[in-house]
C-alpha cells in the first residue's frame, strides 16, 4: 500500500474512534444523572478496574498501550460527570459563595521593616491599608488567624532559590487562603557602616537570600550567618555599629539604615525575582482570577496514586505550574502536594473536579483562586 492509502485507512478508522468516543461521553452523562438519582459518587475504583483489565485482556500486546489509553478515557469521562453530580454539593456552594466576598483590606501585617521586599509587595497590594511588622513568618499566620489583621503578606517562592517550605507548612498548619499574589524583582545589595567595604568579613541576612547570593558570597569569602529577615539585617548591622559585619537586602533597607551600598545587584540570577502572596482566614475571589493552589494527600494503598490525580487536569486541557511535597506530619513517609494551575472556578468543570478531589481523596485544601500582580 503507498503512504496515502495506509493514511486514508487511518483517517477513516479515527472517524469511527471519535464517533465512538462521542456516544461513550454521552454514556457518561447518563451515569452522572443515575448517581446524581441514587447518591453515588463519580469515583467507583473497582468499576474502573474492572473496566481496564477487560480492555487489556483483549489485546495482550498491547496491554500497557491500552491501559495508559483506557485511563485517561475515564479521566475524561470522570470530568463531563464531575459538574453533574456536584452541582448541589456543599464544597461547591462554599466555592462559588467566594465570588461575592469583597472583605474590606484595612490592617496587613508582613515581616521586616520598610524597605524589605515584603513591605514593597504589602504596599504596592494595599496601598490604602494600615501596615504592620513582624519579625518572623509564623507570627503572620498566628496574628492573621486570630483576626487581628485582615492579610498578611509573605514569601512563597523564589525564581532561583526555590520554595520558602516554611511557609506552604504553615499555609496547612493555619489553614488559611491565599487571596492575592505579586511578583517583585529582586535586586540585593552588600551594604555596612560607612567606609567599611574593605573590612568586612561576616554578612548578615534570610536564608533566601544568602542562598540567592551563594555565588557572590563565596567569591568574596564572607562568612554568612541566617537573620530572621532582609530589612531587620540592615538595622542590626547599622545597631551594631561593627565594622566587620555587613548585611544583604534592598536599597530601600541600606537607606532607611543609613548604611553605605558596597555593591548591587549580587544575586546569582540577574532575572531573581520572589513571588508573595496575601493570606486571609477568609477565601475571597475576583472575577479576572487565572492562578489556583490546592494541596492534597494520596492513599498509600493506591499504585499510580499521584499519577491518576494529575492525569485528571492533563485530560481537562488544565496546565499545572508548579507542584511541590512536603513530609505529612501526622504520617511519617507520606507526603501532602502542593499543586499551583491555571484556571477559574466560573469554570463548571474546573470547579467540579476540585469538587471531586475533595470527596475522593484523603486531604484536600482549596488555598484559592487569584491573580498574579
């Protein structure tokens, strides 16, 4: 047969493929409305099994083909019945409900003092709200939780260090939501007390941003040592008055503490930026929102647990940004995820399978639903 012929056969056998898959997703909908009817959840393990050992007993060599092709089938068939049967749940109406929820944003707390990077995020979010410091991350969360203030604005990730896993810990711990986000370059500079450039030996800053300036530090051959914040480094260094010590953090931080700038811009990646993000006892979400962040804990029972729970937003056309794992405390040697995507919970299908997740797995937490600044 010439190349065309075997395309044309092809062409025809892939006409009939998506007919057929077609009459199988409106099967699909007529099972969502008999569990709707009978009260039965859209997940049914064993059913699936069922249904993929029938399959790949029909075509031994290609088992595994199948396998892989069957499941991602039902992944999409799970997503047209996800809206269907969750249309009335309660996880959905405390979802939706988060639209409506303007929460007036008058009193922000974040780490440092001004000039840290966390007081530029705070200020360019809240421009209009009363703001606060602290000097370390947990009390945020604590002081947040306890309704003293309305948001509170930390760190989440580096775009060259990573994670700051302390605080996606805390996110869980405090079970809080993240209701807005920003992106704020970062351009770290060495400074110390005046005239002192040559003498320095020990430098002073977060943990972050050492490992921001790893390269440069060693270069120089500085002896780094963790503070509790960029900003509250500067005013240490300028309090100590030691000339030996030096501090890494913004410009903002060296002019508000009258230190002197030995350098600038000493971070590794010439293009570091931190992400921070606003976080509220109270789930809030604008219409323009496009980020979602959800975390989730997997049966240890389960083979391919994590892979059949990502294969879901794969099958939804949903692209997934990040996903990072943290220990599970309360069980050790398993792991909660943390799963950052694009989407909007207007969205029924977006909304219907975070209302899926919720009822099928161990753990689940809904942070949010909201714009990147």
């Amino acid at each position: 047969m010439e190349l065309s012929e075997i395309r044309n056969k092809i062409n025809e056998l892939d006409d009939q493929i998506v007919k057929l898959i077609t009459e199988r997703m409106e099967c699909s909908v007529d099972v969502a409305n008999f569990k709707v009817s009978n009260g039965l959840p859209v997940l049914n393990p064993k059913r699936e099994h069922e249904v993929l050992e029938r399959i790949c007993d029909k075509s031994p060599s290609l088992s595994t083909e199948l396998h892989t092709l069957y499941s991602a089938i039902m992944d999409i068939s799970k997503a047209q019945q996800y809206p269907i049967v969750y249309q009335d749940s309660e996880y959905r109406k405390f979802i939706s409900s988060a639209h409506s929820k303007k929460t007036p944003v008058s009193k922000i707390i974040c780490a440092g003092m001004q000039g840290a990077y966390s007081s530029i995020a705070a200020e360019t979010l809240f421009p209009n709200a009363k703001l606060e410091y602290t000097d370390n991350f947990s009390e945020i969360f604590a002081r947040v939780k306890s309704g003293e203030f309305d948001r509170g604005i930390i760190p989440i990730e580096n775009s060259y260090a990573g994670s700051v896993v302390e605080n996606y810990d805390s996110l869980s711990e405090f079970d809080m939501y993240i209701t807005d986000a920003i992106t704020i370059p970062v351009s770290h500079c060495l400074m110390g007390m005046p005239n002192a450039a040559d003498k320095v030996k020990t430098v002073y800053s977060h943990e972050q941003a050492l490992l921001q300036c790893a390269d440069y530090i060693k270069e120089k051959q500085l002896s780094p040592i963790i503070y509790s914040n960029t900003a509250l480094a500067a005013k240490f260094v300028a309090e100590n008055g030691d000339s030996s010590i030096c501090a890494i953090a913004s410009e903002s931080a060296a002019k508000a503490n009258n230190l002197e700038i030995f350098d600038r811009d000493i971070q590794s990646s010439k293009l570091n930026s931190t992400r921070f993000v606003a976080i509220s006892n109270t789930l809030s979400i604008n219409d323009d929102a496009d980020k979602i962040s959800i975390s989730f804990s997997l049966s240890k029972d389960t083979s391919g647990a994590l892979y059949c729970v990502l294969s879901r937003f794969a099958a939804m056309g949903l692209n997934m940004t990040k996903i990072e794992s943290r220990p599970l405390k309360s069980s050790p040697f398993e792991y909660v995820f943390y799963l950052d995507f694009f989407g909007n919970v207007s969205d029924e299908k977006t909304l219907g399978l975070l209302c899926g997740l919720h009822d099928e797995l161990p753990q689940f937490k809904f942070y949010g639903n909201y714009k990147i600044k």
